[in-house]
C-alpha cells in the first residue's frame, strides 16, 4: 500500500510541470551538428583508397573505380549495407578527402532488408538533401564557386 501512495506522489509532483514531449512525426527535433546518421557521399571527392572499407568493422562497405584516361581514379560503385552498418562514424575519421560524411538522415525502416543496401546515387542524393536541409552549415568561398561545410569539424 505504501508503494502504491509513494507511486501517487510521483505522479500528482509531476502533473503540473512542463511535458517535453514531441508529437513526433509533425514536429520534428533538432539535431546537434555531429550527430551521426546515414551516410552521405561526395562522389567527386572519392579517391577510392578503400580505406573506408578496410577500417569498417561490420564490413558493410564495398566500393570500386577505374583508371579514365586522364589517369585519375573514377568511383564506379559504393554501396553500404545499412542492415549490418552500426553508425560507428570510423569511416568519416579515415577518408582522406572527406568524400564521405554523416547526416542526420536516421529513418531507415523497411519491409525487406534487400532496400537496406544503397549505393552511390543514393548516398550523394542523401548530401543534396543534407545541403538543402542545412544552408546555414555550408558556406560559398569568395569565388562563389564551390560550397565548403563550416559547422561539425573539430575546432
């Protein structure tokens, strides 16, 4: 009987306060700058060292380029398996040319683990999204050229 009078209390305390809760799918929250989501692929940026592949521990990367006659490397495939990825951002902190990125892209669900894989075009569709989502994080240089992300790098 006591319990259930200390449980009352808790509850009659708590009623008058403030609710933080969100109705989540109309509002959405705000997610702090290093939050690690999804992946997102700058593709002109790859190199294709494969660092990213041998340093994730899942091995859920696989990607491939080929020589143009140019003679630079050019990305022809990147996938990741989402169904096995862990989000540990490992692959972020070794890509050289910061060709890969996180967002704060998180809802993943699906009925059949075969749409968990996504390869390239999702993941740069996924930094389009990101850039048009956040303009604020990213910044044009003075030629206006080419736009550099500000926000999430270590200072």
């Amino acid at each position: 009987m006591f319990g259930f009078l200390k449980g009352l209390g808790v509850t009659l305390r708590e009623l008058p306060k403030h609710k933080v809760t969100l109705q989540y799918p109309d509002v959405r929250p705000e997610w702090p700058e290093r939050f690690r989501g999804v992946h997102r692929l700058l593709v002109d940026e790859c190199i294709v060292c494969n660092q990213c592949a041998r340093i994730c521990p899942t091995d859920c990367i696989s990607l491939s380029g080929t020589r143009g006659e140019d003679k630079k490397i050019r990305l022809d495939t990147f996938d990741i398996n989402f169904d096995t990825c862990i989000l540990c951002d490992l692959c972020t902190e070794v890509c050289p040319t910061e060709a890969i990125l996180m967002s704060d892209t998180f809802e993943m669900a699906q009925y059949s683990r075969d749409n968990l894989y996504l390869d390239m075009h999702w993941l740069h569709d996924n930094e389009l999204r990101y850039e048009r989502n956040h303009p604020e994080r990213f910044q044009k240089d003075a030629e206006g050229n080419e736009a550099t992300e500000t926000a999430g790098e270590p200072q």
